[in-house]
C-alpha cells in the first residue's frame, strides 16, 4: 500500500522561505487579451524584487480573484496566508517587504504596523495555517 505522504510533489511541499505567489493570468476585468498581462509583468517585477533575498516568487495560474486582479499571495510556514488583490509592478517591493515581515511575525499575522502601504489595503482574504484550532464559540 502507498503512503501519500511519499505520494507528495515539490508543489505541495512546504517551505521554510517565505513565499510570494503571483498570479500570472490576471488582467482587469473586460481588459483585452495580450501576451503581456498585467500579473504576469507583476511577477517579473517582484521576482527581480526578491533577487537576493530569501523571499521566493512562485508564478501561478489563477487564485480565483478575477474581478480585483492582478493578485498575490503572501504565505509561510505556520502563518497566515494573505491574498492580495488590484495590484500592479508597483507592488512589488511591497510584496517582498510584506512576505519578509510574516516570516519575522511570530503569531504568524502580518502585522499592521511596519505593512506597506500598497498592503494595508486590497485584503482580498486572510487564511489560517493548516492545523489552526479556531476558536471556542
């Protein structure tokens, strides 16, 4: 019998640096179809952003946020994920600032204070770390 846990991919293995994935299929709605979509020209800005650092930048295909693309989103080990949306290569820094800041948070919540501007605003969703207890009612 196989173990899915020997069954896992790259894709679905965790990683200890933080991570920026970038929605590279974005582009605002009833924008024309072109070969340079907005969130494609936003991960290449934000993965030479992240050139140096440990900040990884993973390009994707979709994180269903069609309606306020470009999106990221922000993730670490046992923190929050964030997901971000209605960005353009300006944010790039701040994503990697931001990916930088939840790696640093020890609650694993980005912080308020210390977030880049660009990222206290366009909160698409907030998503607690597998394993999160909840809390009690």
């Amino acid at each position: 019998m196989t173990n899915p846990a020997d069954m896992a991919t790259p894709h679905a293995s965790a990683t200890p640096a933080p991570t920026v994935y970038v929605c590279v299929t974005c582009r605002p709605p009833g924008a024309p179809d072109s070969p340079a979509r907005p969130g494609a020209v936003l991960a290449a800005a934000t993965e030479q952003a992240a050139a140096g650092t440990e900040v990884e930048v993973r390009r994707l295909c979709c994180l269903g946020n069609c309606s306020r693309g470009p999106s990221a989103a922000l993730r670490c080990n046992d923190s929050w994920t964030y997901v971000f949306g209605g960005l353009d290569e300006t944010c790039a820094d701040a994503l990697v600032s931001g990916a930088r800041l939840l790696a640093r948070a020890a609650d694993g919540i980005l912080p308020w204070r210390g977030r880049p501007e660009q990222l206290k605003r366009g909160l698409i969703a907030r998503v607690p770390p597998i394993g999160f207890p909840g809390i009690d009612p």
